[in-house]
C-alpha cells in the first residue's frame, strides 16, 4: 500500500522538508507506489543530537545557519555523531561546526541554492560521459540513483572538463535529487533525506585508471557536502579481481561507511529484493522493469 501519511507524529524535520518542496519541478506522481516502511531519518532529534544542533547554531549564527533546511542541518549533526562516541561530545560539536561552516562557504561560493535550475556549460556533454539515471524509490521511500562503469566515457572525461567544473556539474546533479527527496517528503508528509545508490561495476577495465583524478572530483562533492545523504550503496556485477581488493581494503573503510556498502552476487536481484529495492524500481540498465528516469 502508499504510504500518504505518517506512519507515526511527524517530527519537525518532516514538516519542514515537506513545507520547503515545490512539486511543479520534477512531477514524480509515480515515484512512491510502493513505499510500505517508515524511514530512520524520520525520527526526531534525540537529546544529544539537540543539544549539539543548538550548539552548532549558536557558533554559525542563527541567520546563518537558516540558509539550508532544518534536515541540512539535521545531517550535519548525525553526520558526525561518530566523533561523539569515539572522542566526547566536544568533538562532535567541534567537526559537525567545522564542515557545516564549510559547507554554508562553498554553497555560497557556488550559488548551490539556483543549481538545480541554471544552465551550466557542458552539462549535457557531462549527461553522455557520466550517465545516471534516477528510478524509482526503495520501500521507505529513498529514491534510487543508478550509474554503470560501462556507461562511462573516459575519453569525454579526460578531454573536456576541469576538477572544478566536474565538481560543480555533479553538485547540480546532486541538488535535483535533492528536489526529488523534498518531493517525496512532502507525498509522504515524513522526512526522507537520503537515497539508495547502485553501481554497476560491469565492464570495470585498465582504462578506467585514466580517470581517476575525475572520479575524485565526482566523489569529492558527495563525500563533503552531501554527507549523511546516502542510505544504502549496492555493488552489482564486481569482476573476481574487485572482490579480491575489496577483502583487503573493506578493514580499512570506517565502520559507519562500510555498513551502508553491499557487494552483491551474481543473483543481485533477489538480493535487492531482500534490501528493500523491488526490481520494479529499478530500471531495464540493471535488469528492472522502470522505465523513466527522474534526472533528465
């Protein structure tokens, strides 16, 4: 069934997500159908995390801080959390501060709130080199985003775009989603702040080596400006030799980054399902049946 209403008392950051969407942008009147779960990112703001959300503002000013909405800043705090329990609450405050004063800098920097709108050279050239596409949702509502190594055209990357507009050109890519989340948010009447990612390790060869400058720049955005974003990273179709990296690397990821990555089988589908990811919601690229694509 669709979930229309909360499934339980709305907090606040849901009713300002929902009050902030503008539904005329991308009409999304089929994205939810099958959203039956209520989402972790919907619940309040627990005594801790207030007491750093409070905090934080104080430091950055109020003024300052009310430039984003309330899940920016809600992001901000959970993002970071991590710290508290490793090295005490000053910490906390002291890197969710730091990054979220950051962040308001470059926002400004690049008129981050009119990206999502502005015509940016090379924005269709980076569509063809750096394919994604923006399906459906998984059963809490998280939209899915879903892009291939075989999609990527190396040459395109290496002869036509600097770090910095690679970096500006996926941060618009990351304020439509966005818009898309805000959408959902206010279908749902919840907050819904982060989505499903999955990538297609198919076709992953030497030459994509090439590129690897690129990709950190692609990556940089999300990994700085976006944190607290993603719910869920699935990697589908990864050759013997990524496996056998990935055993050696997977120690070395942070425990609150690794748990959100699975590397899938060769039956990723049923594993998907198992996720939450119907393969409905997923489209014809990776072996679903959702035809339309939301960041277009």
């Amino acid at each position: 069934p669709l979930v229309s209403a909360p499934l339980g008392s709305a907090p606040p950051v849901a009713a300002a997500t929902a009050s902030a969407a503008t539904p005329d942008d991308h009409p999304i009147e089929n994205l939810v159908l099958k959203v039956t779960e209520e989402t972790s990112e919907n619940a309040p703001l627990n005594a801790e995390e207030q007491e750093i959300m409070t905090a934080m503002i104080s430091k950055i000013g109020q003024a300052r801080a009310e430039q984003v909405s309330l899940e920016t800043r809600t992001r901000y705090v959970r993002a970071y959390a991590f710290e508290g329990r490793r090295h005490g609450k000053e910490r906390w405050l002291e890197v969710s501060t730091r990054e979220f004063d950051r962040t308001l800098n470059w926002r400004a920097e690049v008129g981050a709130d009119t990206l999502a709108k502005r015509t940016i050279p090379k924005a269709d050239l980076f569509k063809t080199a750096w394919k994604t596409c923006l399906a459906g949702t998984d059963r809490q509502g998280h939209p899915i985003m879903v892009e291939r190594m075989c999609d990527i055209d190396v040459d395109a990357l290496l002869g036509n775009f600097s770090g910095e507009e690679l970096g500006l050109l996926q941060a618009q890519k990351l304020e439509r989603l966005n818009r898309v989340k805000l959408q959902i948010s206010a279908q749902l009447q919840r907050s819904v702040y982060k989505h499903c990612y999955i990538f297609d390790l198919g076709g992953l060869a030497l030459r994509h080596l090439k590129v690897k400058d690129q990709l950190k720049a692609i990556f940089h955005v999300a990994e700085f400006y976006y944190p607290e974003t993603l719910w869920k990273m699935f990697l589908i179709n990864t050759p013997m030799a990524f496996r056998a990296v990935w055993g050696v690397v997977q120690p070395l990821i942070h425990e609150k980054t690794r748990v959100k990555i699975k590397v899938l089988s060769r039956n990723y589908l049923s594993e998907l399902e198992a996720h939450g990811v119907d393969v409905d919601q997923i489209p014809p690229s990776v072996g679903g049946t959702y035809a339309r694509n939301y960041l277009q």
